[in-house]
C-alpha cells in the first residue's frame, strides 16, 4: 500500500458511470418491475453500497475508507441501463476505487437480475468521471 501517512484528512468525491447494454424488451420489464427475481434497481442500490464498503477486501491494495455516503443513480435509455454512482470519504486518500466498485457491482447486479429474460446484456464503459477534493 501507499504511504498516506503524512497527508492530511481532507472531504473526497468520485463520481463514476458504466451501463448495461440490452434489448429494449428488457427495458420495458424493468420499467414495469416485471422481473422474475424482483425490484432490480433496489437490490443493485443496496449490492452496491455493500460492495463499495468492501472495497479494501476486493482490491489487495486500496486503504480502508470509512464512507460518508455512496449514493446511485440508474437511468434507463431505450436499450440501456445507464449508471452513476458517487462515493464520498473524509480521508487521507481518495474513494474513487469505491465509486468504481459500485458501479461495477451494481451493473453485474442488474445483469444477474435480468439475464433470465435477455441473453445479450453486455456491460461496459465502466469509468470513472470525476474525483475532488475539498
């Protein structure tokens, strides 16, 4: 791991983005909710979270961040899930690995949700969009 010792506390915010690519028939069934397994976007909400709290067991070497907030957005185009997540620490280092985190696991969420209906979801463009420090 780096050294963040000597750094001093600071507010940090990355903002990430990804999508899940799909057939417009699946866009419909998540707008009516008419999945089989049941409300995708809360449960990709709430995977995500997990997974951007767990950050540091998934990646070897990013630090233990206590999380402000991880906040997500989904936005559904006609043949795609678009998705934004924004992670906020008070930290020596930045939480973009958790924003990233939860993006991706959010997407990989919706895919597992939806993959009963629609064979060929691709998820892609997962990146980050912005990182600040206050």
């Amino acid at each position: 791991m780096v050294d963040v010792g000597a750094k001093v506390p600071q507010q940090r915010i990355a903002v990430a983005a990804g999508e899940v690519r799909c057939r417009p028939a699946t866009i419909r069934a998540l707008r009516a909710k008419t999945l089989p397994k049941g409300d995708v976007f809360t449960v990709a909400k709430v995977a995500a979270i997990q997974a951007a709290k767990r950050t540091d067991e998934l990646i070897p070497l990013c630090h233990s961040l206590p999380l402000d907030a991880v906040g997500l957005e989904f936005t559904l185009r006609k043949n795609r899930v678009l998705i934004r997540a924004e992670a906020r620490t008070t930290a020596k280092t930045g939480v973009e690995m958790e924003a990233l985190t939860a993006v991706s696991v959010a997407a990989l969420t919706i895919y597992d949700m939806c993959k009963a209906v629609d064979k060929t979801m691709v998820i892609g463009e997962i990146r980050l969009v912005s990182k600040i420090k206050i």
